[in-house]
C-alpha cells in the first residue's frame, strides 16, 4: 500500500487541494496508461502539453494530479498537486514509488557527445567480467545483469529508469552504468538518483536542434556534475576544454584523464593498428583490442573508473585486456577479398572526423578509402554540410545517402550535406539516395585492401521513413553484398 503523501516526499509544493494521505496504484504521465487509483503527472513536452490531458486522465481512474498549473474546474475526489516542474516532481516521485533503488547499488552515469555508449557498455563487460552482477542503461540496450531490454532512449524517462534500477535491486546487481543525454538532464530524467560517479567524455557540435546554442548545450551537461554529492566522483577529459567547467561547481571529488595533457590518469599510445592498441595507462601497459585514438580516450576512462570504484589495478588491466568492441563502434570484418568493412555510429562531425583520422593513421594510403553516410531527418541541419566536408576531405571516395530521414524529403537533406563539399572535392562525391543501393555501390567499388566505413547508424537495425521503421541493418547488409560480389 502506497499514499501520494510518500511518494511526494522531497517533491517542492506550491499548492495542494486535496487530501495526499490516500492511496495510489501506479504514477503516469501518459493519461492513456492511466490505471484506477492512479496518479497522473501533467509535463509540458516539446510537442505535448500533459494539461491537456488532465481530465482524460481523471476519467480513466487517476486520483491525483500533479500539474504547473491547477486547472479552472477541480473535480470533487480527486487531489491536486501543483508544483513548479513536473518532470522533476516525477522524477522524484519514480524514485519513492520503487523505494529509492538507484541507493542500493552503485551508479555512474557517463555523458559527453561521444563515447557515452561504448565507455557504459565497456564498464558493464569489465565489471561483469570481474564477477559481479552488473546493470547497463544505454542507448543500445539495458541489461539487467544477464537479462537484455530492448532500449528506446539514450535515457529514458524516469519511471522507466526506476523501475529497472528497481528490478537490478531484485537480483543483487551491484553496479549499473547509465549514459546520461542533454536530453534527459534537461528533461529532469536523473533527478532524484543517487550517483556514485560522474563521467565526461568530450563535447563537440550535436543536438542543436534542440538546444539553442553551444553554451545552453555546455552548460545542461554541466548541471549533471553540479548536482553529484561530495560523496561521488567526477571524472573529466582534460584534453577537451570543456572538462574543467564540468568540474566548477561540483561538491564531488575531482579527478581528470588525457592523452596530451597533464591529469591524474594519463594514456599514451605505444602502437596503433587494425587490430587494436597498445598503450601506456599512467605506469603500465596494456594491449586493446579497440582501435584508435578515441577509443584510447574510452580505455583510459574505463581504467579510472574502474581504480575509483576499488578495483585492484593489475586486476583492471586484464580486464582491460579483454574488452571486445561494441556493437556498431568500429564494428569491422575483413571479406575474402581483403576488403575492411567498418561501421560506425558516427553521426557528428567530430565522431565522423575522428573515424575517419583513425582509419588514415592506420592504413598505407595505397588503399582506397570509400565513406558512405548521411544524416538523420528532424534533427540539428546545421552540422550537415559540416560533416559533408569532413568525410569529403578526409576520404578517397565518398557516396551521400540517407541515414534516417524521418519526416523530412531525403533529396533536401542530401542537398543540405553536398553544400559542404568544397570544389576540389566534388569529383571524391556521390549521392545515392538508397542506403542499400549505395553500400552497394562501395562494395563494387572496392579492390582487395580498399576500407568502406559505413557511418551513421551504427548498432541501429531499422531506417525511419515517414513515420515507418523499416529493417535496416548496415552491418548485416554490408556483409551480405560483399558475399554476393565475391561468388
């Protein structure tokens, strides 16, 4: 039994009218999912005002509101409960609902541009790979120690968060790591989650479609490691100038790693090839099989947030050791024809210029370097011509495609990345429309020891046409092709 009393606990009131020592089922914000004595919390949304929706709640059987703003006509029976921010009341709430459980275990969240879901998933497989009982929140799925869900966000809404730290509380899961988006910290998703260690990775353009500018974009990135206790870690690329600006307010304790610059965890690399890294951590070596200098970054990262959370340091660097790529991160095979096909989520400018220098401080130049990419639909357009020039500058080929067009016309979005293209460089580019027909393309293209990197989509399994989800697999599908030429 449950009274909205206690899962308003910590909850800022304005206003009540109502009585809150009654009992509640289940908290929502979608008044469909609206169950008999429960709790409907109205969000203003981008697109969706949950106000709008109050009295449709109320008749599918919500006993309580909380809202911004009280409605005109208060139904008799029903509580309100009005606050100045509903996502953060819910958040709070989600974490009463399920007892808190982000408090049982120990969780670090990781956010920067990139290398969020690779430094989590990595943590995870190290962790897991020392015994213990693991949770992942990320954005290519949530694992609950051995059991897999399927992920629908990079963070996903607070009860939705909960409820899975929840269901880790059931089986014992001693550390879970979480990416954590601009999106869901400006969204108030981790409000009210107990954080033992924060994470920066790096920040490069991304997400200025809904962030109005850089700063705005710097600085919700920010408010995450304002709010970790002095309890917690926060731990920060310094090679990337925005590490320490994450680090000026924070109560927790402060930590930095680099490669170029003076920091606690320091990396060098000592060899660079195909087939992994080897590279110097602080005093040690260690031998990777993850692939170029971002991805040192994540190794290094990894390291220290496994020292800073009591592992034994030569037991960290086996572990390390034993890392394998994650799916859609530099995911690569070799064809019978010595053809290297890579696939990469890139899909900013910087993760697109930092596969593609990887790629060229690997191979000989005499190899043929064919980039196909695009860029997604209803999302930031001004780094479209942006990255058109990158993999034009940095690539012997380069074929534009779609990637996930969503509601807009794929012509105008090929249109808007081909601006980028300078003179010089228009004979390098193609535009093929058809994701498929244009990784086929490469593949007839290619010779023996000619690189495709496919980029973009990464662990994705499905293009987003019109509203519609379509199969679309670029791993698969690349793999697929360059079977069918070679028979």
């Amino acid at each position: 039994m449950i009274l909205l009393k206690d899962i308003l606990y910590k909850v800022t009131i304005n206003a009540v009218v109502g009585n809150t020592g009654i009992v509640v089922s289940a908290i929502n914000f979608n008044s469909k999912n609206i169950v008999s004595n429960g709790v409907f919390v109205a969000i203003r949304g981008s697109v969706v005002d949950g106000h709008n929706y109050i009295d449709a709640a109320i008749k599918q059987g919500a006993v309580a509101v909380v809202c911004e703003v009280m409605p005109t006509n208060l139904v008799k029976g029903v509580t309100y409960v009005e606050v100045d921010t509903a996502s953060g009341a819910l958040a709070i709430m989600a974490s009463n609902y399920y007892q808190e459980p982000s408090k049982n275990l120990r969780l670090v969240g990781v956010t920067g541009t990139n290398g969020k879901t690779t430094i989590a998933t990595l943590l995870y497989q190290l962790f897991k790979n020392a015994g213990y009982k693991v949770g992942l929140l990320s954005t290519v799925k949530i694992m609950v120690d051995d059991v897999e869900y399927k992920a629908t966000h990079t963070t996903p809404d607070s009860l939705t968060i909960n409820r899975y730290l929840s269901e880790m509380n059931d089986v014992g899961v001693e550390f879970c790591f979480m990416e954590v988006s601009s999106h869901g910290i400006d969204q108030n998703r981790t409000e009210g989650l107990h954080f033992e260690g924060g994470i920066f990775t790096n920040l490069s353009h991304d997400h200025l479609d809904y962030h109005n500018t850089f700063a705005e974009y710097r600085d919700v990135k920010k408010m995450f490691f304002d709010k970790l206790p002095k309890t917690a870690f926060a731990l920060v690329n310094s090679d990337d100038k925005n590490g320490q600006i994450m680090l000026q307010n924070t109560k927790a304790k402060k930590y930095t790693y680099a490669l170029k610059s003076y920091a606690d965890y320091k990396a060098q690399i000592l060899e660079n090839q195909l087939s992994g890294l080897l590279l110097k951590l602080n005093d040690s070596e260690v031998w990777t099989r993850l692939i170029g200098n971002f991805n040192a970054y994540n190794v290094l990262a990894i390291y220290a947030t496994a020292e800073l959370l009591g592992l034994e340091k030569t037991e960290v660097l086996r572990l390390v050791s034993d890392l394998e790529s994650v799916s859609g991160r530099f995911q690569y095979f070799i064809s019978n024809e010595k053809i290297t096909a890579i696939v990469d989520y890139a899909h900013t400018p910087d993760a697109l210029k930092n596969v593609l220098e990887t790629i060229n401080s690997i191979r000989t130049k005499n190899e043929t370097l064919i980039t196909v990419f695009g860029c997604g639909g209803d999302r930031d357009k001004a780094k479209r011509p942006k990255m058109g020039n990158i993999a034009t500058v940095l690539s012997t080929k380069v074929i534009f495609t779609s990637d996930n067009p969503r509601s807009e016309n794929p012509e105008d979005i090929l249109a808007e990345i081909e601006k980028g293209v300078e003179p010089q460089n228009f004979k390098k580019a193609l535009t093929i429309s058809d994701r498929r027909q244009a990784i086929k393309t490469a593949c007839q293209l290619a010779q023996p020891n000619d690189i495709i990197l496919i980029a973009g989509k990464g662990h994705e399994t499905y293009q987003e046409i019109k509203g519609e989800r379509f199969d679309f697999d670029d791993y698969k599908t690349v793999r697929e092709l360059l079977n069918q030429l070679q028979k």
